[in-house]
C-alpha cells in the first residue's frame, strides 16, 4: 500500500515538475534567456486563480482561458521591450546568459512585490473538487487527478505544436542553431518571442493547475524556479522529452524519499540526484554534447 501510495504520488508530483519545467525548456532553449522571475509568473497565475474562484466563481478550469493569453501577452511585451536589447547588445550566448540572469533577477523582486502588495505575505488555497478517488486501494484527490490530466493534455498539445507546425519547426531549428536558422530565412527574433511568450503561457497553466492542491505565498515563486532549473538541466538544455523525463524522476524520487526515509530529506535528495546527473552527463540526460 506504502508503496503504491508513493508511486501515485510520484507520478502525480512529477507531472506537474514537468509541465512547469516545459515553459523554461522553451525560454531558455529558444530564447537563450536564464529566466530568474520564472515562478514568480506562475505564483501570479495561482493568485488569480484564487481571486476568480473566491471573488467571481469562476473554476479554475476558465480561469485558464483567462490567465494564459494575458501571461502569454505579458511575456511577449516583457522579451520585446526588456530582454530583445540585452540580446542584441550581447556579444555571445554566456554574455546574453549573464545578463538575461541579472535583468530577471531584479523583474522577480518587481513582480514578488507587486504580488505582496495585492495579497499579503500569508498563505492561501481553496477547495475546488473535494472528492478522492481510490487506486487499487491507495486514495488520491481529485483535483490533484484533473490537474496532472489537464497537465497531459497541455503537455502532449505543446509537443504536436512544435513537431507538427511549420511554427515549431522553427522554434526548433533556433534552438538547434540560431544563426544557421536566420540563413534559412527565419525571424529568430520573433521566434524566440514567441518560444519566450509560450513558456510564459505554460507556466501560468502550471500555476492555474497547482493552485487547485496546493497551499501558496506570495514568496513561494524562488522554489518553483529552482525546480524547474534542476528538471531543465537533468533533462538537457532546450529537450522537452528530457524535462518530461527529469519531472517525472525527480517527483518519483521524492515522493518515495518521503514515504520510506524521511519527509524532511525530500530537498537533499533532489540535490543529490542533481549532482549525480552532472556527473555522470553534464549536458543532460538528453542534453546534445557541446550544447
């Protein structure tokens, strides 16, 4: 029973991690950019799920086709206005890095107190569906369930978009090599606006989806960003696969921690994972060499 419970909940865990590390794979893969802020959209997002239920009955589920477009609208203005002349300035991709980490760095503090100042510092959920289900024997709650389907959903769409689209296929070829993909005649600055505006979209889906289990704070967006750093990195830089791969590692790994050592250890033994991964691939488990 202990350990089907630690399974369901693994995987459950590590689903979200990986939809939430998906964003930052396109941003950083795409646009190049080290996007420090990057929970703190997704902390946005889960705020304004909870004002719309709490204040306008609106479920979560709409609330979606609110929140998404205007974070996606969001970070398209943010990497047109702020982050397209660090790109242009920059003389190579660890200058553009070392900026793009500074810039972001100070929008987290921007947006974390924005957030501070509309809610407060306490810390805020709600109850969207109330009822559990149970999985040969081991029970698990529904909203937690239709988070990770509609988590799949959004996943495997984003997946068709960039495999199957015209669109994608040139997200892709910047990733690979922008300066190759300009030659072909692809705007790599809109590509990478877009890559940016999509991973922002995301994230703010993973933020609408985890504010339905998930107790949150205004200051909770640095360790959402610190997840998906490890699930991008694990993964391999700019890999969609790898970061799917990594999330669900990472979640099973610390689920089964909780369960069998110790709650308390979870932390340790994502770092631990981390470290080994670093060691043993540098660039990823699907990272490419030299990327």
């Amino acid at each position: 029973m202990a350990f089907l419970d630690a399974l369901l909940n693994g995987l459950t865990l590590g689903g979200m991690y990986a939809l939430v590390a998906m964003g930052l794979t396109l941003q950083y893969g795409v646009a190049r950019i080290m996007n420090l802020s990057y929970g703190e959209f997704l902390i946005a997002a889960a705020f304004s799920a909870y004002w719309l239920f709490q204040v306008q009955a609106i479920n979560p589920l709409l609330a979606l086709l609110l929140v998404v477009p205007v974070a996606f609208a969001a970070n398209w203005l943010i990497y047109q206005i702020m982050l397209h002349p660090l790109v242009k300035r920059s003389r190579n991709r660890g200058e553009l890095e070392v900026n793009s980490i500074l810039a972001t760095f100070g929008l987290l503090f921007v947006i974390q107190g924005l957030v501070l100042l509309l809610f407060g510092s306490n810390y805020f959920s709600y109850t969207y569906i109330s009822n559990v289900f149970i999985i040969s024997g081991s029970p698990i709650a529904a909203d937690r369930l239709l988070a990770v389907g509609v988590a799949v959903v959004l996943g495997t769409a984003l997946y068709l978009l960039l495999v199957r689209t015209r669109p994608g296929t040139a997200l892709r070829a910047v990733s690979v090599d922008p300066r190759a993909a300009q030659l072909a005649g692809i705007d790599v600055r809109a590509a990478s606006a877009m890559a940016f505006a999509l991973g922002g979209g995301l994230v703010a889906a993973s933020g609408v989806l985890v504010s339905m289990f998930t107790t949150f704070n205004a200051s909770m967006g640095v360790v959402f960003t610190m997840k998906a750093l490890i699930v991008v990195i694990m993964g391999g830089a700019g890999h969609l696969m790898g970061a799917l791969a990594a999330g669900l590692i990472l979640g099973l790994v610390e689920s089964f921690v909780a369960v069998y050592v110790a709650p308390g250890l979870t932390l340790a033994a994502t770092f631990a994972l981390f470290l080994i991964v670093l060691l043993v691939r540098p660039t990823g488990m699907m990272g490419r060499a030299g990327a």
